[in-house]
C-alpha cells in the first residue's frame, strides 16, 4: 500500500473587536465516510475514491483535519489609551476519518492491517487537530498581553498584524508536519505492523 494522503483544511476567520464570551471556545467533532473492499488494492482504491476531498489541491484522502480558526477582541478607551480588555480565540475542528464496512467477511491479515492503518490515521488527524489547539491558546495569549496604543484604530492594526503571524505560524507548522508524516508512512507502518503481528501471536 503506498503512502497515504492524510490532508488539513485550514479555514481561518479574521479576529474583529465585538463583544463576546469569557473564556477560550475549542470544540472537535467528528465525521465518517464508509468504504468497502477485502484486499489492500481495494481499500486503498475505495481510500482514495471516497475519502474527503482537499478544496486547494482537488485530490481525495484518507482522512482530513478541517478548522476553523476565529474570535473576538474587546477594546477599552480611557486616559487617552486603547486596551485589550479581553480576547477570545475560537477554534473548530472537525475529523473526517474513514469506516471500514467489509470487516466481518475480510482474512484475519487485512483485519490487523486494517486496524494499524486506521488508527494511524486517527492519530494523525488528531495531532492536526492538537496542533491548532496550541496555536489557538498562543493566539489568545498574544491578544491579551498587547499594551495599550494611543487609538483603538492602532490596536486593530496591532491585533490584525499580531493575528497574520500567529496563523502564518500555524499553517506552516500543519504543513510541515504533513510533510513528515508523508515520508515516514512506509517505514512507520511496518513498524507498527509487526508490533501488531507479535501481539497478535502471543495471544494466539
């Protein structure tokens, strides 16, 4: 079976200075998609014909992160100065991951290659979704230690640089760790497999 292309949609809202709530909003849902098939050249034809589609490359994968990256800002202005009061990052995630229908009438072999593949690709969509998480936390953080400015127009102009960086960072983060995972799928899944293969023998 050759590499996957497990994938992150990043959909990113711009922060804007509106009421809203006291503390940090990061919620994760989850979606399926069914595939069939009873051999590796037909999971991986139903993976790659089925699986969720990436808008920005128009190619289908086994699994996929999207997020939604957003939130409010509030601004005080006393004194002749413009402050942060409070800021509050958003984040959605949703994992789409596949379901496997042909379970039952599959050999014992694809049975264990399938559950290796699948949770590999759980636990990849839910490090997309961790990673936003932490540049979620990072993106409050920096919102809420910015210092006053003379207008509130200077502390929009201040919050929307401050915003651009931080998601630039985030992006380029959910890239680069595809692109290690990417490299690393033939070998990691060997290796998996045959821990598998072990345990599966030492319960025999």
């Amino acid at each position: 079976m050759r590499a996957l292309r497990p994938a992150v949609t990043v959909l990113l809202l711009c922060l804007a200075p509106f009421p809203g709530a006291s503390e940090p909003l990061i919620t994760k849902t989850y979606s399926y998609f069914t595939i069939g098939g009873r051999t590796g050249a037909e999971l991986e034809r139903e993976l790659y014909s089925l699986g969720p589609m990436l808008s920005g490359t128009g190619t289908r994968h086994a699994g996929a992160t999207r997020i939604k990256l957003g939130g409010t800002v509030n601004y005080e202005s006393s004194g002749g100065w413009c402050r942060v009061t409070d800021a509050v990052v958003k984040l959605e995630t949703q994992l789409t991951l596949p379901r496997w229908k042909d379970r039952k009438h599959a050999s014992r072999e694809m049975v264990l290659i399938w559950d290796v593949l699948s949770a590999d690709i759980k636990r990849h969509e839910e490090r997309h979704a961790e990673i936003a998480r932490q540049y979620a936390r990072q993106l409050e953080k920096a919102l809420e230690d910015l210092r006053p400015e003379r207008s509130c127009e200077k502390m929009q102009t201040r919050v929307d640089a401050v915003t651009k960086k931080i998601v630039d960072k985030h992006a380029a983060d959910q890239d680069r760790f595809d692109r290690v995972e990417g490299a690393s799928f033939e070998r990691r899944m060997t290796r998996m497999l045959g821990f598998a293969l072990e345990k599966q023998r030492g319960n025999d």
